[in-house]
C-alpha cells in the first residue's frame, strides 16, 4: 500500500483474530483485510453489513461494533477518526485503477457533507495516552480508501440508530 512494505493493521487484526485474553465476551463474526479498491472495499462491506442485518433481524445480537484500521504512513500515532466525509476524490488509483474525482459515496447526501462517529474517540485518546500509548484525533482521514470505508459505516451505522 503507497510506500508501506507491511500495513500493521494487518498484525492488528491478525491478533485480534486470534481470540482469548481481555476480550473472550466478544464474537467476532467477521474479520478481514479489505482490497485497497472501492470495488473490493465495497463487496466485503457489502457482506459485513449483511451479516449484522441478519443478526439483528434474528434477534441474536442488539448492537454491533465495526472497527476499521489503516495506515498513515507519515504519523508515529495512533488516530481515532472522528468523523468522515461524502467525498470520493482520490489522489492516487486504487489497486483496480479506479481514481474518482468530486465523487459523493452516498448519493443521498450533498457531496462533502460529514457524518460524525458516535464513539467518544477524545475520551479514548486520553485514556491510551494516560497508558504511555501516542494517540490523536483525527478531524480528517484523507480522501482515499480510509474515508470511503469509514463513511460508508458511519452511514450505516445512522441508519441503526445508534446499534452499530
């Protein structure tokens, strides 16, 4: 990915996947390293959303959290995004070729328009600093694929009212 040998939110989500310790309460139903395409991006999205649909249609679960990690290849934090926006304007192709341009994701929203996590991301930030960790927040993830995916599940998450 643009000038990173190795994502480590690979090796995050690889240990995440793993199970035990601190979180055996949790289920995890899916995890995946997403295609750096808004085609690819977008089918496993797709599936992820399906997946909670179903669950909350067959009443086996009540909320849902979504975690989505990429690369900032010139930061030496961690950000917590805390908000995304309707825009498809990409400064590079993705890996299918694909480089939109004044693009919205959601049609149903004006192009540029920003939806906001409902996650406490400063709260958090303060937290993991307390614990020696380096965290920022974020106000803009950029406009590639980081944003795409993260405003396509804050607007999914809208439509959920708060459960995702």
């Amino acid at each position: 990915f643009h000038n990173v040998p190795e994502n480590p939110t690979t090796y995050i989500a690889r240990e995440i996947g793993k199970g035990g310790g601190a979180h055996d309460d949790v289920d995890f139903r899916y995890l995946n390293i997403l295609e750096v395409s808004v085609d690819g991006a977008s089918e496993e999205l797709e599936r992820v959303y399906a997946q909670i649909e179903e669950r909350f249609a067959a009443h086996l679960c009540s909320h849902a959290i979504i975690l989505h990690c990429g690369v900032y290849a010139g930061s030496r934090a961690f950000h917590l995004e805390e908000r995304g926006f309707n825009d498809m304007t990409f400064r590079a192709p993705d890996e299918r070729g694909a480089q939109p341009f004044g693009k919205p994701i959601e049609h149903s929203l004006p192009e540029g328009h920003h939806l906001r996590s409902l996650f406490p991301e400063a709260e958090l930030a303060a937290r993991l600093s307390e614990q020696g960790h380096v965290v920022a927040v974020s106000h803009d993830p950029g406009r590639f694929l980081c944003n795409y995916v993260y405003f396509r599940s804050l607007h999914f998450s809208e439509k959920h009212a708060g459960r995702v």
